[in-house]
C-alpha cells in the first residue's frame, strides 16, 4: 500500500487497483489559437500545468498504473450531442462548426486530439465521452470494473468543469479518488482552488487532494520501507 499525505486525510491506494484518469488534455483547450482561446479564455493556466501531467504521467507508467485518458468530443453527424449543449452560449461557432483546428469537438478533427508530449501509449485507455463526465454515456465503469480498478488519480482540464463532473460521477459508482491539484487548471484560478476546497470539504465529501511532489514522496516512502 501506498499512502499520501492527502487533505483531508492520508489517503491509501494499491496501484494495481488504482488507475490515472487524464482528463480532456485536448489542443483546442490548451493550445493558443484553439477553440479555448478563440473564445476569449485565457489559455495560460491550463498550457502551465503540462509539464507536472507530463511528470505524473511518467509517474503512473514506472509505477505500471493503468492510465485512461478522456477527450471531450462527439461523432461527425453529432448523434451523441444534446442540442441543448450545442446551443448553450449562443455562440459564433458552435461544437461541429468549423473552428481554427479543424471541427469544433468532433472525434478525429485535429484540434481535439491530445497534445503530443501527453499522448497515449499502446495499452492505455482513451476514452471518447459526449458529456462533462468521463462517465456519462462510455464504458468506462465497465471497463474500470474489468480491471479491479478502485482507486482513481485525477489530473487534466478543467478543473471546475470536467474534472469535477468526473470525480463527482466516481464518487457516486464507489471510487475512491483523489484530485492531483498541480495537475489541473481552470481558465478561472478562483473555480480552480472553490472546486479544490469543495471535492475535499466536509471530511472529503468527494474524496481528497494532494500536490504531486506529496504523490511522489509516497512512493519513495514505500521504496525506502521495502529495501
Ligand atoms: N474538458 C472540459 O472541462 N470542457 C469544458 O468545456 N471546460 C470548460 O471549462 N469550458
């Protein structure tokens, strides 16, 4: 067992039942001149955190965790989009338009690809899902299940949005989770640290938090006890 210095409280995992979940590390989120930024949102913090996902990355593969990673996207004909989120914010462009890279959140348009340097790896789940949650119409339950997967490390964009929707729907399905909080970014700081403050209030309503140096020092810790 491993055991972070968590907030609020240690948190304990067994990596082989423990799975990294990166969420929506997208271009057209991060990268300037993407969807992201073309409506106004300053990309900065999210582009920021790319070096830690990329260490928490290379983290979980030397521990042989399973990584899964999402992109938030939908089918060419946008079967699996509710008008209601292609209306929502009465934009310019809307999810399917054409945007500056390539298709607005369409699956193989090349703005909805993950960026390079976290890309993934032969073995590694990705996980194309219609809705905030990574949970919400996929199977990824179902296939979190097949692999005894109980424990979950959160990390990707946006914190407030697709993060939080996520964790929240583990939550709810039995997970145990924690959010890797140098690892996520919104393109609102405050809703960044509100959403840290509310997943782990009230005893870890929704489960914990804690820097990835802290998730590193646990493993170290661990390496030291066993040799
Ligand atoms: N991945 C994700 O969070 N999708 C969003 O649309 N986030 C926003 O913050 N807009």
């Amino acid at each position: 067992m491993i055991t972070v210095d968590a907030v609020p409280y240690p948190y304990p995992f067994d990596r082989r039942h423990t799975a990294l979940m990166v969420i929506d590390m997208q271009r057209d989120f991060i990268e300037e001149g993407g969807f992201g930024s073309m409506l106004g949102n300053d990309v900065r913090p999210l582009a920021r955190i790319v070096p830690t996902v990329a260490q928490l990355l290379a983290l979980a593969r030397a521990q042989r965790m399973w990584v899964v990673h999402t992109r938030e996207s939908h089918l060419p004909d946008l079967s699996d989009c509710p008008p209601a989120k292609r209306r929502r914010g009465n934009p310019a462009l809307a999810i399917g338009d054409a945007g500056p890279m390539g298709r607005i959140l369409v699956r193989g348009a090349p703005g909805n690809q993950i960026l390079p340097l976290l890309a993934p790896l032969d073995g590694e789940l990705v996980i194309d899902k219609p809705g905030k949650g990574a949970f919400h119409a996929t199977d990824l339950h179902a296939q979190l299940q097949a692999r005894g997967i109980t424990h979950l490390l959160f990390a990707g964009v946006t914190t407030e949005v697709c993060v939080q929707t996520s964790m929240r729907e583990a939550n709810d399905r039995g997970y145990e989770s924690l959010i890797v909080e140098d690892a996520c970014a919104s393109y609102f700081p405050a809703f960044h640290l509100a959403t840290l403050a509310m997943l782990t209030a009230q005893g870890g309503i929704v489960g914990w938090k804690a820097p990835l140096a802290l998730l590193q020092a646990a493993f170290k810790e661990t390496a030291g006890e066993s040799a």
